[in-house]
C-alpha cells in the first residue's frame, strides 16, 4: 500500500507544484503521476525475474531501500526537472511488490483456490493507496506541498518493520542456502541445489533473466490476452492473477511483471490522450469508445474458462515446469539422500 498511495500523493497537490514551480501547462503538471506509472512499468521487469533468481526477502529490501531513499529526494527536489527524475524512480523501485508479491503467494499457497483468495487481498489492499494518497496530500499541502511527499515517507517507514521480518519463501533459493549448510556440515563439495547451476552471469542475467517478461508477453498467449485485458480494464486487477493459477506458478513474479508492465503503460499514457480524446469526440462517443472497447475485452476471460487448459498445455514454460518436474520425480525414485537438493559425483 505504501508505493500505492505514493503513486497518487502528487495528484493532491498540482496547485501547490505549478504555483512553487511557476509550471502551468496542464500536461506538464500531471507529469508527477504519469510519470511514476512509467517507473512502474519498468520496475516489476527489473525485480520480478531477480525474485526468482536471487529470492523474494533480499529483492524486496534492496528496491524497498532505493524506494524510501528517492521519496526522501522527492520531497527536497530543488527544482521541477530534479523532482521528475526523482518521481521516476520512486516510480521504478516502487512497483517491486506489485510483481514479487505474486511470487510469494504462488511459493506460499499451492493450492489454486487458496492461492486465488491470498492473492485477491492484495489486490484489495493495494486499491486502497491511490484513493487514500490525494485527499492525504490535500490536507496536508495547506503546509507546504513538501509534507505530501514526506507523509509517503513516514508510511514506508512503518511498511519497513513489516518488511524485515518477512522470511524468504522462494523454493529454488530455500534449496541453495540448505545445500550450502549441508555442504558446510558434511564437507561434502558435491552437494548442490538445482539453481546453482544456472548461470549467474552478468550476460545470462541481462538476455534470460531480464528478458521472461517480455518473452512471456510475446509468446504465452495466456499473459498476453491477460495483459491486454488489463489494459482496458485496470479496475478488475483480481483477474490479473490467472495466469498465475492456470499457468507457471514458478514464473508467478514474471507474470505479474508483464501484466504490471502493460497496465501501468496504458496508465502513465492515457492522462495525455484522454484530453484529446474528449475534445475531438465529445464526452459521448468517447465514453462509447472505452465501453466498446471494454465489451470486447470481456470475451478474454470467458477464452480462458473454455481453451486454459490447452494453452497451458503448449505454453513453453509449462512445458519446461512440467519437465522440471519429470526429472525431479525420477530423482526421488533413484533415492537421492538430499531430496530436492540434488548431489553430483566426482
């Protein structure tokens, strides 16, 4: 909630930033917001897939660190420019959760439906931020529009004592520090987890890590469809998590990076359009062009009620899990002392 209603803190005090700023072209004051939802659409494709490499905890603290440090700069920006670089970046680091946390919950509940519910009450956690973030900074910029800025500071702080003590959740990452306690025990060298194995280059990183979002984006057709639909339709965020309970529970934190991705690109660019848009059309037929648009985005859900299985079926990356999960069955029957930490010889 605490990057939630940082997103919408500027939005209390556009009066305050163009009279202190002397800003008063209309597009320029809404930059604050619109671009901090450009952060957010870079952010969760930074940090989802580093969840599932480096684990959910250390992930968290690191951008959640940068997160309280740039809203700390927000609120002592010197001059406009300085205070939208800066918005960017609370921006970026603060969509962390958005992806990570899909991730915790699928490490958490393997149950769909348990997983279905845990994942709802985030999503209802973070509608609440950006309701409660311009009436916040509304009242308190009657100070000075700093003090809106410094209120989302003061709101991370509290969010850090919940943060630190969260325990790591995500399996492979469990797996290598037992493997690393083992080894240190045994003296055993040969025992290893399954994500040691991997590359861990800065290269490997950059074109494989990095790149899942995006991949997924373009080629599951599951997070595409979902994606779109999020698109037009960033009210129904709930649904932003099938993917997760149809699809690769392991890739949870790249899922919601590619959702994240496309519903905040719509929300940093429609603020912009949405003048012209009116303007040209009439309030009419521009409100008719998002209902259309929205009447056609409601088929998706049904297309993933009917045809989910069968897309999971050829999805490349349910493919990969479901080999994953083949070798590591045939590993348990050969009877591996170590279980889900694997052992090589010499």
């Amino acid at each position: 909630m605490s990057s939630n209603m940082s997103s919408s803190l500027a939005a209390g005090v556009t009066t305050q930033l163009s009279n202190y700023f002397h800003v008063t072209d209309k597009e320029y004051l809404v930059l604050p917001t619109s671009i901090f939802l450009v952060g957010y659409t870079f952010g969760p494709l930074i940090f989802g897939p580093l969840s599932e490499s480096f684990g959910r905890k250390w992930t968290m603290i690191v951008a959640f660190f940068a997160f309280t440090l740039f809203s700390m700069a927000s609120t002592l920006a010197p001059n406009w420019p300085v205070l939208i670089v800066f918005r960017l970046f609370v921006g970026i680091t603060g969509a962390c959760p958005i992806a990570v946390v899909g991730g915790i919950c699928s490490d958490i509940y393997h149950n769909p439906q348990s997983r279905g519910r845990a994942l709802t009450t985030f999503t209802a956690a973070t509608t609440y931020g950006p309701v409660l973030g311009p009436p916040i900074s509304g009242f308190i910029s009657v100070i000075t529009w700093r003090w809106a800025f410094w209120i989302g500071v003061v709101v991370a702080g509290i969010a850090w004592s919940f943060l630190i003590m969260m325990p790591e959740t995500c399996s492979p990452v469990l797996l290598k520090h037992r493997a690393a306690k083992l080894r240190k025990e045994t003296g055993n060298s040969s025992i290893f987890a399954p994500i040691e194995l991997e590359k861990t280059n800065i290269g490997h990183i950059i074109t494989v890590v990095l790149t899942r979002p995006i991949r997924m984006f373009c080629f599951e057709p599951l997070v595409l469809c979902m994606c779109i639909y999020l698109g037009f339709a960033a009210g129904e965020e709930g649904l932003a998590f099938i993917p997760i309970g149809v699809g690769a529970p392991i890739f949870a934190a790249s899922t919601m990076a590619a959702a994240s991705m496309c519903r905040s690109t719509f929300g940093a660019v429609l603020p912009f359009a949405g003048r012209s848009m009116f303007e040209t059309l009439g309030v009419p037929w521009a409100c008719s062009l998002l209902g259309f648009l929205s009447l056609a985005m409601c088929a998706i859900p049904f297309i993933f009620l009917r045809f989910g299985t069968t897309l999971s079926e050829k999805s490349k990356f349910c493919q990969y899990l479901a080999q994953r999960e083949r070798e590591g069955g045939r590993e348990e029957g050969e009877g591996a002392d170590w279980g889900d930490v694997g052992a090589c010889g010499g």
